[in-house]
C-alpha cells in the first residue's frame, strides 16, 4: 500500500485537472456523488483527498483524523488546501461555510411538522413516567407521533426552543 500511496500523484495525474485559478486540483475521475474522488486501493474504496494527503505526510498520517478541505472545495486533493481535524472541527468548518444542514423554521413552522407548541407544553406538563395515560406510550398514540419523539420533548432534546 505505501507504494500506491508514493506515487498517488504520478499513478493519477490523468484524473487530477491542474491549474485551477483558485490553486484547487481538481479530481476529474470517478467521485461518490458528493464530489469527494474515490479512489480502490487493495480492494478498499478510499477518499482521493485522504490518499493525497498521506502520500505528502505519510502512510497512516491522517489515521484516527478527518482531512479538511481548506479550499472548501470537496474535488481538490492538492495537499496544500488539506489539513487534518477532529470531527467536531469539520462540522465545525462547514457550518461556518453555509455548506451543513441548517433548519430554515423550527417548531410548528417546519414543513413536516404535526405538533404545536401548545401540544409541546401539554406533552411536557402531562407526561408521567409509565403511566398507562400518561406515559410515552399513551401521549404518544394521542398527539399521532412515534413515542421516541416524545420522550425527545420530555427530556429537551426536541423541541428546546419551547
């Protein structure tokens, strides 16, 4: 595997569109749908980014790590525009850049939502633990939502902005 890693660049410069004005190279071969490159190597689909990232910093540099996209740009395997993070740092990162997914409406002005904020407040004031009428169960069948949800509500975890 070291020896695919060594020359990633060399073995995949056809698939690799130097030259980009923004400094990106782009990965031009086959992609998982998002436009991060995907790349087999021993049998194993792996990130064109990752695989870039390590034949710079070394095999198993970004094991236990997510490499960042500095650039933003989810083709781009030049290792300038890589950087390795934690999980928490990349959410981070893209929350940042407007690219994660962020709730236009919360509450009952959500698209799909079947609750109001007056069933919220009945729900949280009525529930009892295991209560054949008011437990999860039974508020569940009630408001017509699953009982997950409403345990969600009880303990603030859905609907906190109420």
């Amino acid at each position: 595997m070291a020896l695919v890693r060594a020359g990633f660049f060399e073995r995949y410069a056809n698939k690799i569109e130097f030259g980009a004005p923004s400094g990106c190279w782009l990965w031009a071969g086959w992609n998982n749908g998002r436009g991060y490159g995907r790349i087999e190597v021993k049998g194993k689909y792996r990130k064109a980014h990752r695989e870039a990232y390590e034949a710079i910093h070394g095999e198993g540099s970004a094991n236990g790590w997510q490499v960042r996209h500095k650039c933003d740009t989810p083709e781009c395997v030049n290792p300038d525009h890589l950087e390795i993070g934690t999980n928490a740092d990349n959410v981070r990162d893209r929350q940042k850049r407007g690219r994660g997914f962020v709730p236009r409406f919360k509450g009952e002005r959500c698209w799909n939502a079947k609750l109001t904020a007056e069933d919220i407040m009945a729900i949280r004031k009525n529930y009892v633990f295991r209560h054949p009428e008011f437990g999860g169960a039974a508020l569940a069948r009630r408001f017509g939502v699953d009982q997950t949800l409403v345990s969600a509500i009880v303990r603030k975890k859905a609907w906190r902005h109420i």
